[in-house]
C-alpha cells in the first residue's frame, strides 16, 4: 500500500528552487564518496579529495571536464559507477528521483510535482509524472540502441567483445547526456576518420541536447494517428531552428576561420566533419576528434560563444540555453524595428519571458566575467584564451578544454566546480538559492524615466 509522502519540516522552509539545488549538492557529495572509493580504481591509483569532487561535480553536471583521466583512473565497476552518475546528472535528479518514488509506490503529492515542474523547466502542473515517464523511457531505449550499434562495431577496434560493449555502452551514455567523458583515453580522436563513428555520436549528442520537450512531441507525432491533426509547439519549433542554426553557423564558421590552417591540405570530407562534429559538440557534449588547441584564436573564440549557449532547455545540458538566447535576439531586432512585441512563427512571445530572458543572459555574462578574471588571477600561467575558454566550456558544461584543466591549482579547480555546478542547475535555480518565497508588493513608488544607452 503506498504511504502519503510527509515533507520534512526544514523542507517546509524553501522554495522548490531551493530544495532541487540542495538535491544537487547532495548528489554531487553522494558522488564525490562513490567516486573516492578505492575499489572503484586501477591498482595504485590514489585520488586526492578536490580531484574526487571535481570530477563528480563534473560528471553530475554532464559536463566532462576532467583533472584526471578516466581510462587510467577508474576499472570497469568504476565505469558502470560513472554511468550511472551521468545518467543520474543527464536527465534531473527529479527525474531519477520519481522513478524511484513510484517503483517503491510512493504518491506524488503536490510538493514533488512542484520540485518536478522546477527541475524540468515546465509551466504547468499537468502530466509531471506522466512526463517523467517519456523521457525515461525515450532516453533509456536511445541509450540502449546506441550500445547495441557502437557495441557490435566496436568489435573491429578492440580484442574482445565484452571490451567493445563495455566502450560502447559508455560512449552511448556518455554521448546521450552530452557528458563528455570517454574510456578510450583521447575521446573520439581514435575515430577521427571513421565517419559512421562520428554520425552515430552526433545523432546521440544532439537527441540528448536538443531537450525532453522536443523529443516528446516527436514520438506524438510519429505515433499519432493519420487522421489526428498536429501542431508543434513554439517551444519545439523556435528551439529547433535555434539549435540547427547554430549548429549550421557554427560549423561554417569553424571552417572559414581555419580553412587556411587546420584544414589546409586536408579532403573536404575530413574539413566537413572536423568543423560539423566540433560545431555539434559545443552544443554541450564535450567529445572531441581532435585537439581543439590546434584551432585558431578566431576559431576558439567562435567555440566559447557556441558553448556559451549551451543546449535546450529540459535538456541535459547547461549554458544560457538556446531559447534564451534566440529570444533575447528576437527582443533586440524586434526594438531595432520599432516594435513593441516579440512575434515567431504567428505566436507572440510573453513579455515576462523576453524579461527572464535578459536576466539570464546578463546574469551569465557577469558570472562567466567574474570566473575569468578570477582564474586570471589564480591561474597566471595560462593565457586569457586558455582561461576563457576553460570557463565557457565549464558554465556550458559542454567540457572541452585546451588541455589545461588537469593543471589547475586547488583555486581554480574550485571556480570550475562552481562554474559546472551553475552551469548544471541553471540561472534562475542559482538566483534563487537564496530567495524566499515570492511576496507581493503593499505599496509601489511612483514611476520616474531614466536615461538610457
């Protein structure tokens, strides 16, 4: 018989924000003791506490970002732990977390739909636990068919067939929650010429980024009956021409900025998905088929921005999302234009959302700034680029690197971490970390104009 779930006191006290960040941290901490766990490593591998912490943190927040490596640190049990964590990371805590409520028949009572509807982004009470059990089940059988395709192709690079499904179950895991970890040693660049590798990646990479809205709407659209009339969402539409744009303007970008560099002398097949593959990693992935230090400053700066960005909301990946930022240039070509609404595809966006969507945006740019400036000062020895670069790639837990992360001091280790963290839960969770519960206003003052730009 299920029992009535009784919210703790002390939960009585916070907003749902609140509590989904506290969840969070809870994980990351639960994460940091399963990963520091001795028999979870190679023989003779010792790792310190800040190194256990950034690398749960990391893998907690999908993004990839790694001090250690994770073919020479973790044995296989560590691997399944690892898996388990970016699972557990990819898709919510609250997603997880439900799962687990009804399997031990627990009510999901309106405090929960509440940490549901916060954690997933939504706007409505309606379907949260019907909605946990969508993305569950569409990311699950993704990840499984992605096993099953790397696995059995897997057989031709490594000796054994259980080595091949244990690096094909991971990279389908990791690919899928845009984690960006890999037990290959050097990502994909082993594949950096085996093109059905890299298409199986991408498709995996860009289901997991492109957000469990999306997704869903797609199998109701497939599954629907013929005669059943459907329209997708704005939602659906607006992030999906954002996220294919970017990926399209990021991909070309990549090549023009380095057609004289990296890519000279190269086929144009290799050129397209050098600069495709990149270009769809920013999204929020982290895998990489070659050392993205060998790009051009201009190229690099196009990949902090890319990962700036970040992915879709309700997605497993971090950034100021993709919404946001097609939004606030929405907004600003709107004004451009003299117009006082924000109009897509014969719908007109809220004006609280374009408000939210400013808000997130300035927040990231003085977060992101002040994390530069600060491993600046602690990280002296890296450039500004490297250091950028870095903490881009951090708040968009997208994890690529220039190849210094493993060099970091405890300090900047420690701004990474909250970097990733931020990055994870999401702006409006961390701006509200140390909110109340929202009050109305007695009384307003009377409205003064201010000079403005």
């Amino acid at each position: 018989m299920a029992h009535a779930f009784k919210t703790p006191h002390f939960f009585d006290k916070l907003s749902p924000f609140q509590i989904i960040v506290l969840f969070y941290i809870s994980a990351a901490l639960l994460s940091t003791l399963l990963i520091s766990l001795p028999f979870l490593h190679q023989e003779g591998v010792n790792l310190s506490f800040i190194d256990s912490l950034f690398t749960a943190v990391s893998a907690i927040s999908v993004t990839g970002l790694t001090v250690v490596s994770t073919a020479d640190t973790f044995n296989t049990p560590g691997y399944f732990v690892l898996m388990f964590i970016l699972q557990f990371g990819g898709i919510g805590v609250m997603t997880l977390g439900t799962f687990i409520w009804l399997l031990l028949g627990q009510k999901i009572g309106l405090k929960r739909r509440q940490l549901i509807k916060t954690d997933q982004n939504r706007t409505t009470f309606a379907g949260m636990v019907k909605l946990i059990r969508q993305i569950l089940l569409i990311i699950v059988i993704i990840e499984i068919i992605g096993a099953l395709i790397l696995g059995v192709y897997f057989t031709q690079y490594f000796p054994t067939t259980s080595e091949a499904f244990i690096q094909g179950a991971f990279a389908s895991v990791s690919a899928t929650t845009n984690a960006g970890f890999d037990i290959t040693g050097s990502s994909l660049v082993m594949f950096k010429s085996d093109y059905f590798v890299q298409f199986i990646n991408i498709l995996l990479l860009t289901l997991g980024a492109i957000g469990f809205p999306v997704l869903i709407e797609v199998k109701d659209y497939l599954t629907r009956r013929s005669e059943d009339f459907f329209n997708f969402s704005l939602f659906t539409k607006l992030t999906s021409v954002t996220f294919g744009l970017l990926v399209l303007i990021g991909t070309v970008l990549i090549y023009l900025f380095d057609r004289t560099h990296f890519f000279q002398g190269k086929s144009w097949h290799e050129s397209f998905f050098y600069a495709f593959f990149q270009s769809v990693t920013t999204r929020n992935g982290g895998l990489a088929t070659m050392d993205v230090s060998e790009f051009t400053p201009s190229t690099l700066l196009v990949i902090c921005v890319l990962m700036f960005i970040g992915a879709s909301p309700s997605s497993v990946g971090g950034g100021i999302r993709t919404t946001t930022f097609a939004i606030t240039l929405l907004a600003i070509l709107a004004y451009a234009r003299g117009r006082s609404h924000v109009r897509i595809f014969h719908r007109e966006i809220d004006q609280e959302d374009i408000f939210r969507s400013f808000i997130v945006i300035s927040t990231a740019i003085m977060i992101t700034t002040g994390a530069i400036i600060s491993l600046s000062l602690f990280e002296p020895q890296f450039s500004l680029l490297e250091v950028m670069f870095e903490a881009c790639s951090a708040f968009g837990t997208t994890g690529l690197s220039m190849g210094i992360t493993s060099d970091l001091h405890s300090i900047g280790k420690i701004i990474i971490i909250g970097l990733m963290f931020i990055g994870r839960i999401g702006i409006f969770s961390f701006l509200f970390i140390l909110r109340g519960r929202v009050t109305s206003d007695n009384y307003r003052y009377p409205r003064e104009p201010m000079i403005i730009g």
